[in-house]
C-alpha cells in the first residue's frame, strides 16, 4: 500500500483564508492517502475552519494552538521580522508522535511528513516526489531550502522526538532548525528530475482592500455580516 502523506498546515483568520484553504483541500483531495493536519494559530477551533473540514472530503485532523504575543507578527511589522507558523507547524508534529507512535507488534510506520503553508501552490506531482530546492540566496545554510521544498518520512520524525522549528532562529534557519535533528544534507534524495523541475510556487494572495467595506458598514450600509466569507 502506499505511504500516507501527512500534510501540517499552519492557518490563520483572515479574509482570505477561506480561499487559501478551498484552493489547497481541492489539490489535496486529487492526492490519494493524504492526511491534511490543519494547525489554527488560535485559542481555539474557530467555526470557520471546523465547518470547512468537515465538508472537505478530505481525511483530516484539526489542532490549533496560538502563537504566543512577544512571536506574533504585527499588522505593521515587515514580513520578514518573525518566522511565521512555527507553533502550528510543531503543534502538528507533536500530534504525529503522539498518535503514530509505534504500537507493539506494528510493522514500522510508513508515512511522510510535508508541511503546506496555507497560501503557496501545489503542483499534484509534489505528491509523488520529495522535492530540493536550489538557492541563490544564503546558500551557506546548513539546509538552504524552503519549508515547501523537502518532506521527511515519518519513522525519521518518530526516532528523533526532539527534532522540532525554532521560532528564535535567524530569518532564513527554520527549516535548518528543524532538518539538522533529523538528517545530514548528505543523506537527502535529491527528486524533481535531480531538482530541475518546480513543483510548488510561493505565491501570496493579496490583502482584500476594505476601506469602502468599512466606509459604508460605519453607515450602517455594509454587507451582510453573517455570510461567511
Ligand atoms: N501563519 C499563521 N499565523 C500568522 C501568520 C501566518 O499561522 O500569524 C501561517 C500561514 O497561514 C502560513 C504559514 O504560517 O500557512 C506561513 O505564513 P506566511 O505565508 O504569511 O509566511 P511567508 O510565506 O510570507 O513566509
Ligand atoms: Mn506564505
């Protein structure tokens, strides 16, 4: 049978997030043994995300858990002060040592772990690939890749427990914070056709403008605040 790709998805409330997550579940659910870890920056489940879920299709389990104050990045901060979804994206390993521990008598566990911000674009041959990046930029890292460009198999995540993103590291370590407990960049397969294809884009979605929302709801002339954007 094929391995389950465990797919830890870091989100948050925003006008946008439910377009994010609906282009996301919808190459997800192309993808056959995919289970989607959705991680709410948020003290709790928010009905939005649960709703989504649940009518997804997809098979899934939903965490949350907020990033604290002094990490969180401000409406003002530049993007690049503070790494983002770190929390969440441990949050969700947490959850994988926790339920996928190995069992007695269990055959070892077939699985690989790939984390999907909510806003980039997946290409559906990712799935069948575990993908590195070439980079230009600070190539001196000890893994100079982005969070979308590697996965990891689960028994590696299960033998290295303590493995997990530091949110104080330098901008640009991350995912080197994370990858140096787990492997050597000697040991990494490189997939993609030797890396010369790309399979997974960074894109961003722009920040709905609100102003006139906002000018005609303070008239009382707004859209209707129950429909669920
Ligand atoms: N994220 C989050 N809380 C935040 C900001 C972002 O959980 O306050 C999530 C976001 O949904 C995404 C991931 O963290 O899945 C990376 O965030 P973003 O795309 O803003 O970072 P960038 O791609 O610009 O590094
Ligand atoms: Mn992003």
């Amino acid at each position: 049978s094929l391995p389950t790709i465990f797919v830890i998805t870091p989100t948050y409330a925003r006008l946008v997030q439910k377009a994010e997550l609906t282009r996301l579940s919808q190459t997800f659910l192309h993808v056959p043994q995919l289970h989607w870890i959705v991680v709410e920056d948020s003290p709790h489940k928010t009905p939005l995300v649960t709703d989504f879920l649940m009518k997804s299709g997809l098979t899934y389990t939903h965490l949350h858990v907020p990033t604290a104050k002094d990490r969180k990045l401000q409406e003002d901060d530049p993007s690049w002060l503070k790494p983002r979804g770190v929390e969440q994206r441990n949050e969700g390993l947490r959850w994988l040592r926790e339920d996928r521990r190995p069992q007695p008598g269990e055959g070892r566990q077939r699985g690989v772990v790939y984390f999907a911000d909510d806003d980039n674009t997946y290409s559906l041959q990712i799935f069948e690939e575990v993908v590195r990046f070439h980079t230009g930029w600070r190539p001196s890292r000890p893994f100079p890749m982005d969070m979308a460009g590697f996965a990891v198999s689960l028994k590696l995540v299960l033998a290295n427990p303590d493995a997990c993103f530091d949110g104080e590291a330098p901008m640009g370590f991350l995912e080197s914070s994370f990858l140096k407990g787990l492997v050597t960049m000697d040991e990494l397969e490189p997939k993609a056709d030797n890396c010369s294809k790309v399979l997974v884009w960074h894109t961003r979605t722009e920040k709905p403008k609100m102003k006139r929302e906002e000018a005609l709801q303070a008239q009382g002339l707004g859209s209707d605040p129950t429909v669920e954007v």
